[in-house]
C-alpha cells in the first residue's frame, strides 16, 4: 500500500520521507483543511528532499465552488508547480449545487499534465458519488482523494469499497486514519491511503499572543474584505 502524507510544512515533509513515506500532499494550514502552500515552501521540499511531491491547489478555505478570479489564479499555481518539478497536483471544482464543475476541473487536468492529478475532497460534498465518480473516470481523472462522505474514512469505509469497486482508477481513503485503523483499510486492498500523522507541539515562546479568530472557521460562510466598508472606513479617517 502506498502511503501518502498530508505534509503542512517542510518539517512535515522532511520527516515523511525519513519515516519511508512514498509520497506528500504539500500543503498549508491544516486548520481549514489545507490551502495552496507558498512558492517558497513547494521550491524548497523539491530541491531539497526527493520524496515524491503533489502539491494542494486550493486558494481559500471554505467551499470548493470558485469564482473566475479563484480559477485563473488555481490554473497559475498549477503552472508554477509545473515550472517548480512536482510530479502532481491535487484539486478539483465543484458546481453551486455541489455537483462537479466538469468544465473547469478538466482545465485543470489537461493544464496540469504530464504531472499527475489528484481530484481531492471536494468529493465528499457531491449529492451523487456514483455519478460524481463516473464524471471524474469519463475526463480521465484517475485518483480520487475521499473519506467516503463521512467525518472519517473509518466512517465511510462502506462507501470507499463501493468507490473502489466502480472506478477503473485509485480511490485514496483519507480522514482520520490512525495507528489504531490503518490495517482495516490494507485488508480492503486500498492501493493507496492518506493521512498526517500528525502531533502537536508545545510552542517554546511562553509571550506569543493568538491570532485565531472563531469565526473566520464556520466553513458554511466566505470571509473576504468588503469595499464599501473599508471606503466607510477611510472616509472616517478624512473626516
């Protein structure tokens, strides 16, 4: 079984591919689960270790329904990837009603070849998998990251089999996978699976002050900077 980890820095990075990990997801904040990584980040791992790289195009947090502004700069960290060395990328678009943007995702793949292209969780939000599955194999996607619809892999375990046993290409189960339910997963001839691994780490500066704000993580709303707010803002300053 191949095993990939989700690697959110190059510490992450470094110590999947000391530990014998056959590949990274390179990503960033986790929190919001996981954005597009800086260019210094994904230029530093591949020049520096030899673990084999794809690499996360998402721009923002939140939903995975993208304005065309979102797209033109996913199709700019695509081509930058490319330029960069990463054997793949990992993304995907899905449609107002959560069905698969299949226009825009299939931009995405032909931009992304020859590097190899990971249609990522965004999965787990479409209203018919089955169909959703079929959409991705018919464009000639042939690795679907999932936890099966479920919090967790574990969860949806029946619906990854399900998956599996309808597509011609790799189901990857990934969420919550753990020392305590990897081998359930090696026993249903995954060929591939997904998870972090990851720990926390006491921070060693006792004076850093937070910066996380609560509700910028209720994922069933967009954040962004609102115009006439900040001209609101700015005549203040002018009065």
């Amino acid at each position: 079984m191949l095993v990939e980890i989700c690697a959110n820095s190059f510490r992450s990075a470094h110590n999947a591919q000391e530990a014998g990990a056959s590949r990274i997801e390179l990503c960033s904040e986790l929190a919001v689960g996981g954005i597009t990584p800086s260019y210094g980040l994904i230029n530093h791992v591949l020049n520096n270790l030899s673990i084999q790289t794809h690499v996360l195009i998402r721009p923002r947090s939140g939903d995975f329904c993208y304005s065309n502004d979102d797209f033109e700069i996913m199709k700019q960290d695509i081509e930058q990837c490319k330029s960069l060395g990463a054997q793949g990328v990992v993304s995907g678009i899905l449609n107002p009603d959560m069905s698969i943007d299949v226009n825009r995702t299939m931009a995405l793949l032909n931009l992304a070849r020859p590097m190899r292209f990971t249609f990522h969780r965004a999965f787990d939000s479409v209203p018919n998998p089955i169909k959703a599955l079929k959409q991705l194999e018919e464009i000639g996607v042939s690795r679907i990251l999932t936890s099966g619809q479920k919090p967790s892999a574990l969860e949806g375990l029946s619906m990854l089999i399900k998956l599996q046993n309808n597509f011609k290409g790799t189901i990857i189960p990934a969420a919550g996978i753990n020392n305590a339910n990897i081998t359930q997963f090696n026993k249903q001839y995954f060929k591939e699976i997904h998870f972090s691994a990851s720990i926390q780490e006491k921070r060693q500066s006792t004076d850093f002050f937070p910066l996380n704000s609560s509700k910028h993580f209720d994922e069933s709303h967009h954040t962004f900077t609102d115009q006439e707010k900040v001209q609101h803002m700015i005549s203040l300053l002018h009065a």
